[in-house]
C-alpha cells in the first residue's frame, strides 16, 4: 500500500513538473528550402520528422529580415520599433573608414546602447530564470554576452556575431549536451537557444554532402547552401536524438524558427533581392513548429502566425505570468490563432541612423490580411510605390496587384498606419 501511494505521489510530481524548452533558431534559411515545405532536391528528414511531431505553421514570419532585430525580437516577444535594435550595426560615422568602423570608439558605443536597449525589456530567460529555469544560450547572439539576455549559462562572450557561440553545430554539440547534464543532477528545468550560423554562410559544408548537390544545379554557390542546410537538418536531429535518449523527449517543448530568410545568388554565393533585408517573403517567412508530446496534438495549421508569438507560447506553457501589453498570442490558443486577422511588421537599414529613434532607420512597413501581403516603403530611406500581392496565390510575389486594387491598396494601408500610430 505505500509503495502504491509513493507511485501515485511520484505521478503526480511528475505531472506537474514544469517543461523544458529547446528553441531551434535557423539563419539565413529560406521558407522553402525543407523537403516537408516542397523542395525536391534539398533533403531535411529530421525537420520533417520534427514538422509531422508538431504543431506546424508553414506560414510563420518574423516582423524584420535582419538577424539581430529578428532574434531581439524572438527574445522580448517585441517589434523592433519597440525594442529599439533596429539593425545590425551602430551607424558609421563619415570620417571612419569602412574597415576600422569595428574598432572604433562609435561602434563600441553603439553597440552598448544596443545593449543598454535589450536591458529595458524582460527576455525570455530572464522570465524563466525567475521561475526556477536554468538557460542556456549557444549560436547566434549579438548583445553583450550571453549574461545580458538573462541566461544563466552560455558561450558568447561579446562579439559582433556570438563569437565562441559559433562554434555550435558547426564544431560541437557538447556544450549542450553537459548542460542539460547538469540541469538534470540540479533537477532543475531548462531553456536552451540553440542558433547555430547554420545554414548562414560561410558555406562551408562536409564534401560528404556537397558531393549530393553537386549535380542537382550548375552553380556551385547553390550546391554549398543546399549541403548547408542538409547539414544544419542534421545536427537538429543528433539534438533531438540526445533528448530522446535522455529521456526528455515527452516532457521537452522544441520550438523551430529560422532568423530570416535567404535566396542564393547563383554567381556570387551572396545573398539575392527579395530575401534577407528585403520586405518580400524570400526574407521573412519561416515555418513555425511547437513540438510537446505531453500536451500538444500535432497538427498543421495554415493560419499565418509571428515569431512574436513564441514568447507568450513559452511563458503560458511554462507556467510563468505574461507582460503587459504582448503583441503576440499563445500559439497553443486556437481560439487566439483563429481570431487573428492580419500580422504586421518593420523592417530597418542594416546600420540604424539613429539609435533613438527607430523611424529615422525604416526601410519598410508590411501588412497581411486574408493572403493579401501590402509592402509600403518609408520615403526617408527607401523609394517607391506601395506593393500589393496575394501571396495566397503568388507565393513568390511576381505579380504586384497594386495599381489593378486601389481601393485594397487604401484599406490595408489604413489599417497598417493603425498598427503603426498606435504603437
């Protein structure tokens, strides 16, 4: 009979002990390039596997096609304009030249106001840290070191891009793996960022997977980024392998997103129009994935979500109370997710004009609402008409429909300058 009521005790216990979470961040990767999202040629088998196990929304977009106000972003459950790291890079001033901007005085300012930016929201780790959460961050970090975005553990120690955190994936996926150990022995929950500089160039992938993408095109810049991702696809799995292994895998939510989004130029291996810095979809969308066996069905739902939706998705699984005033909903609502009507967002100059006041570094303006997609450029730095697509039917956006519907054109944007003011 105790033995009964110990097991019943320790069921209970194991119930109600609050998830994990691993949050799978992908770099320059464009929203087509999985097998699960219709590519024949690039193959991600642990990404389809994760995109079948989960509740999936193929058609995710983050609010700005830049790496650091995206992950910035996913981090506060934010818009740029409100965060204020609006771009990469603190702007350069005329008299510095191009080369020695990154040791000069003003970019080390810069970059600290950035920091000093992040410090006025509470992040995702910061929340959790409060709940009992150990948190991890690896990969991809451009603010400080990893202490400044609230984790308790990490490897980036300052650098632009995450210096040592770059090692992640590419090199190892140790450091992981030891510290879920100890999360473990501390019986302690856990929150790992894992955003590793896959598949962002350098394009540097094993000759193993190169040598099956050699054939699949005629440009070796495409066949590099197509290994890239093949590459990236398979430290997700030896990631979800680990956890199975542990023993995590039920009680783990595994979130996947991608920072922004990338096309190849087939003859220079850099990155083309229309995708990262660009307010088109080559940049900004994503699929979005929430994997938790223990509570959620899988599902895909067609229905276009935010990647400021993660941050309210995390907290409320976790157990934590949401700030006010979030832009985003709980992605495991699906009376929240039906509700939503249109999704909006900012994109910015790669280096800001002015750190304090995001306006004076906009680029452009998007709204979508009911598969339409309106792009309105910001004049102080871009030049240009609004741009209409139905990205319901034109996917690739080839077709602008703005002259031919006027009157959707003046809507969306009233409804987008609502969005705007209001904020």
């Amino acid at each position: 009979m105790k033995i009964l009521i110990l097991s019943l005790a320790l069921a209970i216990v194991a119930k109600a002990a609050p998830p994990n979470v691993v949050m799978i961040i992908s770099d320059d990767h464009h929203w087509g390039d999985y097998s699960f999202m219709g590519h024949k040629q690039i193959q991600t088998p642990h990404l389809d596997k994760l995109a079948k196990q989960s509740l999936t929304f193929p058609r995710g977009y983050v609010p700005a096609s830049l790496c650091c106000p995206s992950l910035a972003s996913i981090i506060t459950g934010r818009y740029p304009h409100e965060h204020r790291i609006t771009s990469n890079d603190p702007a350069k001033p005329d008299d510095v030249p191009k080369n020695k901007f990154h040791q000069s005085k003003a970019f080390k300012e810069g970059r600290q106001r950035m920091v000093e930016h992040l410090n006025e929201w509470p992040t995702l780790p910061k929340l959790l840290g409060q709940a009992g959460y150990a948190s991890l961050q690896t990969g991809k970090w451009w603010l400080g070191d990893y202490t400044t975005g609230g984790f308790t553990h990490g490897m980036t120690k300052g650098g632009r891009h995450g210096d040592a955190g770059l090692e992640i994936g590419r090199k190892t996926m140790q450091p992981i793996y030891d510290f879920i150990a100890g999360a473990k022995k501390e019986t302690k929950p856990f929150f790992v960022w894992y955003a590793p500089l896959l598949p962002h160039d350098p394009h540097t992938p094993p000759e193993r997977l190169l040598a099956k993408y050699r054939d699949k095109t005629p440009s070796i810049h495409v066949a590099k980024y197509m290994a890239m991702v093949e590459w990236f696809d398979e430290t997700c799995g030896e990631l979800m392998t680990h956890l199975e292994q542990q023993g995590l895998s039920e009680n783990t939510i595994v979130i996947y997103v991608t920072d922004n989004g990338w096309i190849t130029n087939p003859e220079t291996g850099k990155y083309a129009p229309r995708s990262k810095q660009s307010p088109y979809d080559g940049g900004l969308r994503t699929p979005i994935m929430i994997r938790w066996p223990a509570k959620l069905a899988p599902e895909m739902n067609d229905t276009p979500v935010s990647s400021l939706d993660l941050f309210p998705t995390v907290l409320n699984a976790c157990g934590v109370p949401l700030p006010k005033d979030l832009p985003g909903i709980d992605l495991t609502d699906s009376a929240a997710v039906k509700a939503r009507k249109t999704l909006t967002g900012d994109c910015y100059t790669h280096n800001f004009v002015d750190q304090e006041k995001p306006a004076s570094s906009l680029r452009w303006r998007w709204i979508i609402d009911d598969g339409w997609k309106l792009i309105v450029p910001a004049p102080q730095n871009e030049k240009g008409d609004p741009e209409l697509y139905h990205i319901g039917k034109d996917p690739n956006e080839e077709h602008n429909r703005a002259d031919d519907e006027p009157e959707r054109v003046a809507a969306l944007r009233k409804k987008l300058d609502a969005w705007w003011l209001g904020k």
